[in-house]
C-alpha cells in the first residue's frame, strides 16, 4: 500500500513539475508580447526558444516556427520523428504553424510520446503567436496611419504659408509686369534698355507662374468643372509631351480601361498632374526605361497611375516628395512645385495620392478621383 501511495505522491509531483513548465511557457510568451522595444522577428524567435523547456522530455525537444514562409526555430534544431503542430492563424487567416519534435524515441505517453495537455499547450501556444502578430500589425497600421495625419497636417499648414506668399507676391508682380511692358512700348529705347526690359519681363512670367503653382497647390486657384473623359486628358496630354518622348530612350505605353465613367473635374487641371507626373518620370529616366500611364475604375471613382523604371526614391525624399519647393534635381533644373501642385489639384478634386517607389527599381504614382456622381460640385 505504502508503495502505491509512493507510486502515486510521484505521479502527481510530476503533473504538478508539467503544468509548472507549461505556465512558465505561457508566462513567458506573454512577457515576450508586452516588450514593445522587439520587432516581430524578435518576438518570434524568442517565442520559439522558449518552447522545447515546456515539454516533458525537454533534452530531446526541438520547436519551429512558421510565419508567412519565414521560418524561426529553436537552438540545435533537429527535425525529429516524433511531431506535433498547430495552426497559427491571425486576424481569421491562416498565417503558419507552430511544430514540436521529439528526436530519437521517447517513452509513449497517452496517445504518443506527447501528453494530452501538450496537445492542449501547443494549440494554445499557436493561438497566442496569432496575437502577438494581430497586435503588431495592428499597432504597425496606427503608426502608418499616424504618420500620414502628420504629414497631411503638415502639407496644410505649408498650404496656408504658400497661399498668403502667394496673395503677397502677385499684386507687386502685377505692376512689375504691366510696368515693364508699357516701357517696351515706347519708341527709341537702347537696345540694352530694351535688353534689360525684356529680362524683367520674362523673369516676372517665371514669378507669376510659380505663383499661379502655388496656389494650385493651396486649392485657392479658381476651378472650372466640367463633364470629362479622363482617358482624352491622357491622350491630350501625351501629345503635349509627344517631342519630349521621342528624345529619350523611354517606351512609353497607355493602357487605357474602356468605357469609364466620366468625371467632374476640371480638364486642364486633370492634363497639369499627367504632364507633371510623366514629366517627374522622364525626369527620373536620364538614360532610359519604360513609362506606363493606366487609367482603371474603383469602388466610387476611377484611377490614374504613372510607373517608371527610373531611379526610384529612399524613404527621406518620399516623406517630403509633396513640399513645396522640395528638389532632388540640380539648380536651375526644377522649382520643386511639380509634385506639390499635382497633391492641391488631386486634393483639391476630392481625390487621393498613393506612392510606392524603391531606389534603384522605380516609382509609381497612384491618383484616385471620385467618379461624376460622387464627386461634390465644390472647388
């Protein structure tokens, strides 16, 4: 009897020794989510390390683990032949698996060499990764989301800054303008005068245009909206472009969506942003590649995409692509407006701006526009 009592005081010690190492298992996944200084590979890697010492013959254990083909597993794996696994899924999609192995053999135990609450541990243990990934991309989303409320608050203020130098600048240019060509009218100038005049001249067009893209780019420029096909602004505005494409070594294709809706937009604002985003792709092309324009439908609007081949952007230069007077092109060779003047028609139309670009590979600029129907008849 007293062996029996014995027998059985050690099975219970040893059930009690198991769910000690499951819970300090679990313990530990948690603590390894909560620390928000490691980025999910990290926590994956540390989640895995800490499994082979929560199963019962810990010596011959190995875990792995499977996320979106990325593979973590734990010091001196071994692919044993004894497996256990579950899924891991995330946000209701199956994401990869967790998978334990026993090398060598190792006594049987219920229905195996696993223990049924190991069966139950590493379902848990799945289910919790599923959360570790959830929370971080969830809070990887408000930071991108944060982010661009940052920007969008930014570019407004700067939008406010450019539309009152803007309202400063243009009287004064005005006169300067009406002036200088009033004098070009009268007769007997030296021809250094007359030299001169036409300096001043020019120089205030190239002032009053950067004035007119500066209040583009404010939305304070007046709107004339119509009925338009979007796919004949391309093709307009292509043709603009048509000496300038032939020049360089770029192949150009449109791929134009048939039968699209049309838009309420104003059609030469629409040709501005094609031109100054074929321009910006041209631009970034110097010894050739390819350009492709395609127009397309979306839920409520249509779209508008520019793809280059050209040298493509880093991270700083896209966080300030759409700041005024912000150039990566040598002096003389840009205002910096372009871009900045596409982001006020583009929002100014109640439309968005997407853009992707990787150094080395290429941009792609994405407009979207509400369709005619949802679009408000404001400016």
């Amino acid at each position: 009897m007293e062996a029996i009592e014995a027998g059985g005081d050690r099975a219970v010690e040893r059930a009690l020794k198991e769910r000690v190492k499951e819970l300090t298992c679990l313990y530990g996944i948690a603590q390894v989510a909560e620390r928000r200084t490691l980025e999910l590979g990290q926590k994956l890697q540390a989640i895995t390390n800490l499994l082979p010492a929560a199963w019962q013959f810990s010596e011959l254990c190995s875990a792995r683990l499977t996320l979106d083909g990325e593979t973590f597993a734990s010091p001196a794996f071994l692919e044993g032949a004894h497996r256990q696994a579950a899924d891991v899924t995330s946000a209701g999609r199956p994401r990869g698996w967790v998978e334990v192995f026993y090398r060598g053999d190792p006594p049987v135990a219920d229905e195996g060499p696993f223990l049924a609450e190991e069966r139950s541990l590493i379902r848990e243990v799945a289910r919790q990764v599923g959360l570790v990934v959830e929370a971080h991309e969830a809070e990887r989303a408000g930071a991108q989301m944060a982010e661009k409320l940052r920007r969008a608050d930014r570019l407004a203020l700067v939008g406010q800054l450019a539309a009152g130098v803007a309202h400063e600048l243009n009287e004064p240019l005005v006169a300067i303008l009406g002036y200088a060509e009033l004098i070009q009218q009268s007769f007997g100038l030296p021809d250094r005068t007359a030299r001169d005049l036409a300096g001043i001249v020019k120089a205030s067009l190239h002032a009053r245009e950067v004035v007119r893209k500066l209040l583009l780019f404010a939305r304070q420029a007046p709107v004339e909206k119509s009925s338009v096909d979007l796919n004949q602004v391309v093709r307009d505005a292509l043709l603009m472009l048509e000496t300038r494409l032939r020049q360089g070594d770029v192949k150009t294709v449109f791929k134009a969506a048939p039968e699209l809706p049309r838009l309420l937009a104003d059609a030469s604002q629409l040709q501005q942003v094609v031109l100054n985003l074929c321009v910006n792709a041209l631009q970034a092309m110097p010894d050739g590649g390819a350009l492709e324009i395609r127009t397309g439908r979306r839920d409520g609007g249509l779209t508008l995409a520019v793809s280059d081949t050209g040298r493509g952007m880093n991270e700083v230069v896209l966080h300030q692509l759409f700041t005024p007077f912000f150039t990566t092109k040598g002096v003389g060779q840009g205002t910096g407006l372009g871009l900045s003047v596409v982001h006020g028609i583009v929002t100014g139309h109640g439309g968005s701006l997407h853009v992707e670009s990787t150094p080395g590979q290429g941009t792609r600029f994405e407009v979207f526009l509400p369709s005619e129907t949802t679009a408000g008849t404001g400016s």
